[in-house]
C-alpha cells in the first residue's frame, strides 16, 4: 500500500527566511495590484496564494490521482476530487442560475461540444503524464522549487501560444452549442443530477479498488495539532473543500470561476510580440476581449495575477515545510517528457476551452457540458500517457506521493 508521509523538520515552528521572503512576495505583490490596478485584482493575486498553499499542503494532484487509478486502481484522490466538484456545483448553480452573487453578475465557464474539446482534452491528458503535472501542478510544484516543472511550464506557454495560431482552424471543425445542465435541468435538477453523476463515479471506484484489493485504502497519517495546517500536510479532503470555497470565492470577485491557462497564451503571446512577432491576425486573439488582453497590461488580466499568487502562495507553502529545496539535476529523457508534455499540455488547453480547472472544476462547476466530455476525453489521454511513461521514465509506473 503506498502512504504518503511528510516528515516535519526539527524547529519548523519559527518561520525560516525563505518563508518570510514568500510571505513579503505576497502581500506587497497584492497590496501594488490592487493599488494599480484596482482592488479586486488584489485580493485575487492574494486568493491565488490561498489556492497555492490549499493545493501544496494537500498535495492536491490530479495528475497522480488519475495515474494511481489507472495503474494500481486506487481512488482515494478521484473521490476526493468528486467532494470537490459536489460542493462547487452546489454553490455555484444558484448564483449561475440567478445570474447574480453579492449584487454583482456572474457568468460560467460554458463552451461548445466538439471535435476540438475531444482532441484538445486527449492531448491534455498524454501532457498530464509526460510533463509530470496538470496546469494547477505545474504551478504550485514550480512555486514549491520543483526545477523540472520550471521546463514543463515553459513549454506550457509556447504550446499554448502555438494552440492560438490554429485556433481559428479547430473551432471551424463540427461542434454544438455551448450547453449547460442549468439550461437543461434548471438549478435544483442541475445539482441533483451532477449529484447523481459524482456519486456514481465515487461508487465506480470504490467497486474497481476493493475488486482489486479487497479493501479501500486508508488515509495516510498526518500530524495532530493547529501547527499541521501551517506546516502541513493536509488531508486531501481538507484539499478539496478550500479548492471549492476559493473557486467560490473567485467567481464571487471576479464574476466569473477560476481559471490558468489563458494566462501561458497570453504571456506567451506578448514574448513573441516583444521580439517581432505578431499575433493580432490570428483569430484567437481577433475576439474582443482577447484583443483587449494582448493590448493590457499583463497584471490587468485575472487569471494572470492569479496564477502569480499560486507560484507565491505554493512555494511560501514549501518553506513553511522546509521543503523548498530546488534540484537543477534533470534526467536527459525525463527533460525530454518536459518539453513533450509542456506542449501538449498548451496546446491541448486551448483547443478544449482550459485544461483541469478551467474546463473540468470550473466547467462541471458552471454545469457546461463540456466539462464532462473533457473529463472523458483527458481520462483516456491519461490512460495513453501512462502507456508512454516508461519511455522516459525508469522504475514503475506508479506514483510514490499524491502531489502531480
């Protein structure tokens, strides 16, 4: 049975100097958006470091999760991710439903069904196990000092960049109208049916695990104390709600749910445009609000300075573990799934309208069908990958920790 267990360093109760420096990156990050640039993009940059540290202390991976089912049949991380879906869809449908949360509108993240979310998703998913992370992984373990993830990242943007570039061919291919269970079912038959759908895929694990195994697997074990949830780890459902609440939370600030990975096009965009290039004749960036983005400032876009507290909030995370330890020895073929898996997974994101969260949490979280064809779609790119990985990774093909 694989634990995972995080030793706690002798004297983590005083704040180290690499805690501090995160924590001051944070705050006065947060505090200059929001006197810049307003002060909503404050609290948001502040509410991404939130979701760093929610996602580093529980090691909230979707990436592991989905390859320790397909390997070894173990659902624990699934499941949780269904607590997670169940308590945003029951707080997200009212406000979607009404159109309105606190006074102000809100929208969610609903796309078309087709073609492009189907291959766009696959992609994702063989990027998911070659690139070693999902979008919200490659963020958190980059701000946790993880080196490898540096290139991942990297590869992300210019794969999203390049998705930009053929956006315009992708979306011409057969699709439906944008469609979401809200529309379909109204609000309380909304919840109740993706109640039904989570539940299912929560009995279909436990039945294939205990198939397996005999038995469910149990929690690993976590330290006692109010001090854990400075330091952690935390328990993976702890995980899952503060991941709901805070989507919560965004969709409440910002008016619409959580997304990255529009941010890697956008700032992948504006580095080919810094050394010549030009991106305006494509037709991803011809849509107004696009358009609007490339012509900003990058710290005026939400998702971006989001996505910069997720890095602040994670690696502010790692040192309160004392696990900020960068490593810069990277195998020769596992840089090569890097650099393969950073380009699937930017390319994949944009030709299925967002990756994990914004096409899987935030779209089954705006009831958008879309998100449920991109769950099955990436599942069976997981499924690929998996396949790959002894390809560029020795040792078996299961993971020994539950982070992506």
């Amino acid at each position: 049975m694989t634990t995972l267990t995080r030793t706690v360093p002798p004297g983590i109760g005083r704040l180290s100097p690499k805690a501090w420096v995160a924590g001051a990156l944070l705050v006065l990050g947060s505090l200059t958006v929001g006197v810049a640039f307003g002060g909503n993009q404050g609290w948001l940059m502040l509410i991404g470091g939130a979701l760093g540290i929610v996602l580093y202390h529980a090691s909230f991976g979707f990436t592991s999760a989905w390859r320790v089912f397909i390997t070894e049949r173990r659902g624990r991380g699934l499941r949780a991710q269904m607590v997670m879906l169940a308590l945003a869809v029951v707080l997200f449908f009212p406000a979607l439903g009404a159109g309105t949360l606190f006074g102000q509108p809100v929208q969610g993240f609903v796309s078309p069904i087709g073609v492009s979310v189907i291959v766009g998703a696959f992609l994702f998913g063989v990027g998911m196990q070659l690139g070693g992370g999902c979008a919200s992984g490659t963020l958190f373990t980059v701000g946790g000092g993880n080196a490898r993830m540096v290139v991942t990242l990297l590869f992300f943007i210019v794969g999203s960049v390049i998705g930009t570039a053929h956006f315009a061919w992708w979306q011409s291919l057969p699709a439906f109208q944008p469609t979401s269970m809200i529309d379909l079912f109204g609000t309380g038959g909304g919840i109740v049916a993706s109640l039904v759908l989570f539940a299912a895929i929560a009995a279909l694990t436990v039945m294939m695990e205990k198939r397996r195994h005999g038995q469910l697997e149990q929690a690993p074990s976590v330290s006692a104390g109010p001090g854990r949830w400075l330091t952690g780890p935390w328990p993976i459902l702890a995980g899952a709600v503060g991941l709901a609440l805070l989507n919560f939370l965004t969709l409440s600030l910002a008016g619409r749910p959580w997304g990255i990975t529009s941010a890697f096009a956008l700032w992948g965009a504006k580095a080919f445009q810094a050394v010549g290039g030009d991106v305006t004749g494509w037709g991803y960036w011809q849509k107004a609000s696009n358009a609007q983005a490339l012509e900003s400032s990058v710290f005026s876009d939400i998702t971006t300075v989001m996505n910069i507290g997720i890095i602040l909030g994670a690696g502010l995370a790692a040192s309160l573990a004392g696990r900020f330890a960068p490593n810069f020895r990277i195998p020769l073929r596992s840089l090569a799934a890097a650099v393969i898996g950073g380009l699937f997974l930017g390319y994949g994101a944009r030709l299925a309208f967002g990756c994990n969260i914004g096409a899987y949490f935030s779209g089954i979280a705006s009831g958008s069908l879309h998100g449920w064809l991109w769950l099955v779609a990436a599942f069976a790119g997981n499924m690929f990958g998996v396949k790959l990985r002894p390809l560029f990774f020795p040792g078996p093909a299961k993971p020994v920790a539950a982070s992506c």
